[in-house]
C-alpha cells in the first residue's frame, strides 16, 4: 500500500498518479478528514477498469499498517519568500507525523516532501530511528528537471539530448547546479557556456519557484511526477539513479546532516550513495550548502 499524508495539491496528485497507473492500494491522510475523502472519491473515479487497486481518504493514522511506502506531503502553512519560513511548525509536524509512523509501520520507505525538505528529512529519520536508507528526501530531482529544461531553453535543444544535469545540495538558495557533468548530444555543457551564462542558469534554477509562483500558486506536476517515479521503482522492484536527500554519515565528507546526493534505489530502499567526481567549485559550493541546512538542525537543536 501506498499512503500519502497531506491531500493538497501535491499529495493528491501523486495519488492521482499512483491510482490511474495502478501501481498499489493508495490511502490518502488528511488533519481535515473531508479533505482526504474528497479527493479519494474524485480519484476513485480514474482508476483502471482492470485495476485490481483502488483509493481511500482518512484522517485516522493507524490505517498506515501494512503500508511499503509512505509519502509526506503535510504543510503546516504556505510559504512566500523562503522555504524555511514555517520552519518550527513544520518541524513538530514531521516529529508528530514520525512518531506516528514508528508507531504502526515499521518497515516502510518513506519519501519526505514538505519543506524545509533537508531538515525536516533529517528530523524525521532521527525522530522515527528509522535507517537513513528508508528515508529520503525527493525535491533534488525536481530541481534537476528544471536545470535541464532550463538547459534546453539557453541551446534551443530537446531534452532528450541532454544528460546529467544533476542538482545537488540544499533543496533551496543553496543548492548546486552541476555543469561539469552535462552532457548535450555527448559534448560538455561547460564547453558551450561561459561563466556568466553558467551563473544566470544557477540563478534561474534556485528561483524557479518564485517565477512558477508569479503565475500560479504553487508547483504541483513536477513534484508529483518525480515523486511518482521513487514509488515506481520501489513499487516494481526496480533500480533506480537520482538525486535524493539523505542523512549522510561521512558521504561527500559530511556527517549527521541530511543533503542532496546522487542515489541508487530498488525494492527495498537506498542501497547505494554514489560518489561523482565535483570540480572545485562545486565541491565548495556542496560544503558550504551542508553548511546552511546544518545552521539551520542546530538553531532548533540548541
């Protein structure tokens, strides 16, 4: 079973996902129990005739049993300048919502959503104890989405023929766009662009959100497809590479610290942080992104 807490636009799209490509049951929890009823019967209505899955809303946690991902999605409030705006409250809502998932499933994978992502990924897996394999953060691939259609843009290219476009780092004004990795029909990016050009795609990439938000209210497809594409891979048992969070533990030379990696996955969760090789720059430009996202673990801790 798949079960997303938080029926707002982003948890019921990845539902809607899950139940029209019928991967799994999906159960929907929502504080407002209507809420996750609502979209469980609009959902309901596209799944498969040949489905042998279907779709529920509740707001009573102890239907999480049984479940083999569980998906976090909850916000607290909305944010408007700075993802780490609610920060405080929406760190008790990711301790609230790991005690209770501790509490009646033990053995699931969870993909963490809500922002501040990185931190609230390394509260949730300290808070529940679950192994740092079980929890990950999925926001590094969405912004690597947007680091590559911002690739296709500047050339005029599709985007099939670009590759690795990575973003690493802080889900945030500290995250690192990886140029020295991409490759455009099998020639490096950092051979057709010069400094400045580099630097105003790095800028276009960290304010992507508040350029979607000048438009509509929040990003919604993009998240959910990434999303949708974790639990498809762990759903069929499949490997999978991509850019995730992860409580580190000397990885990249960083310790206790939840950060964007590049990560491999299958059935069971993350079984391998793969090691890329960084220039210079983006090496330092990933210490000091660690070393936001830790500021702001121990402003709390202290």
């Amino acid at each position: 079973m798949i079960s997303i807490i938080g029926s707002g636009r982003v948890g019921s799209s990845i539902a809607f996902l899950c139940a029209s490509n019928a991967l799994d049951d999906v159960l929907l929890i929502n504080r407002n129990k209507d809420k996750a009823i609502g979209e469980s019967l609009d959902i309901v209505n596209a799944v498969p005739q040949t489905s042998k899955f279907s779709i529920h809303g509740t707001d009573d946690f102890s239907k999480l049993t049984d479940s083999d991902i569980v998906v976090i999605a909850a916000s607290t409030g909305i944010y408007s300048k700075d993802r780490s705006e609610n920060m405080i409250s929406q760190i008790n809502m990711i301790k609230d919502i790991a005690e209770k998932t501790k509490r009646y499933c033990t053995s699931a994978v969870v993909l963490v959503i809500s922002n501040p992502l990185d931190v609230l990924t390394y509260f949730f897996q300290k808070e529940s104890g679950f192994s740092r394999f079980k929890v990950l953060g999925i926001a590094s691939s969405l912004d690597s989405s947007r680091f590559r259609y911002l690739i296709s843009e500047k050339l005029s290219v599709p985007h099939s023929s670009i590759m690795g476009a990575l973003v690493l780092g802080e889900h945030g004004n500290f995250m690192v766009p990886i140029f020295s990795k991409v490759r455009v029909d099998g020639k490096s990016l950092s051979s057709m662009l010069d400094d400045e050009e580099k630097s105003v795609i790095s800028s276009k990439v960290k304010n992507y959100w508040l350029e979607l938000r000048k438009f509509k209210s929040r990003s919604q497809f993009g998240i959910a497809k990434n999303t949708f594409d974790v639990i498809e891979a762990i759903i069929n048992k499949k490997e999978f590479s991509f850019p995730a969070s992860v409580v580190l533990d000397g990885e990249y030379g960083q310790s206790n610290v939840a950060i964007g990696v590049p990560v491999r996955i299958n059935g069971y969760g993350l079984f391998e942080i793969e090691k890329i090789e960084l220039d210079e720059s983006e090496t330092e430009q990933l210490v000091n992104s660690s070393k936001k996202i830790q500021n702001q673990i121990n402003s709390v801790l202290s």
